[in-house]
C-alpha cells in the first residue's frame, strides 16, 4: 500500500510538485484524510442512476469535512465540468 501522507513529499523531494491522481474511492478517501488534497475536477453527467454505489471517497474518518472553494464551472452538451480547490467558500 502507499501512505497517502507521504506522496505529496516524496514527489517533491524527487521534482515533482505537482501530482494528477486518478484512482479509486479509497485512494481518494485517503488522501483527503490526510491532508494531501488540495484540488478536486469533478465531472456531472446528465442522468439519472440508483444502485448500491457508495460515495466519491472511502476512507477513515475526518474531523470535520474540507471546505471546497469552485474555481471554474464548465457544461458541454449537459455535462458539467468543476474544478475545485481547498479553502473557505
């Protein structure tokens, strides 16, 4: 497994200081718990869907939930795309 605490670090002390993450709701999950995330693109689609799929991110309990500020709002065709950083709305 990887400590999602220590990525953002690593990558840095390699040169690399900026990181795209593109993974699952646990991978999510663990980085918000650990403070490491500090930009979400999320992306709606138009439709309508139920079943057993749980929330965006899975993983140990946080505090309080991190507050998200929406940088841009973009729709094509019905689908929005947002972008989002950390910070007060």
């Amino acid at each position: 497994g990887v400590d999602p605490a220590r990525i953002m670090p690593e990558l840095v002390r390699r040169g690399h200081p900026r990181a795209l993450c593109e993974g699952g709701p646990r991978l999510l999950g663990g980085l918000i718990a650990a403070g490491a995330l500090d930009e979400l693109c999320l992306s709606l689609a138009p439709r309508l869907a139920a079943g057993a799929a749980g929330r965006i991110s899975r993983g140990p309990e946080i505090a309080a939930p991190a507050e998200l500020r929406p940088v841009s709002i973009l729709e094509d065709d019905g689908f929005l795309f947002t972008r989002y950083t950390r910070g007060s709305a």
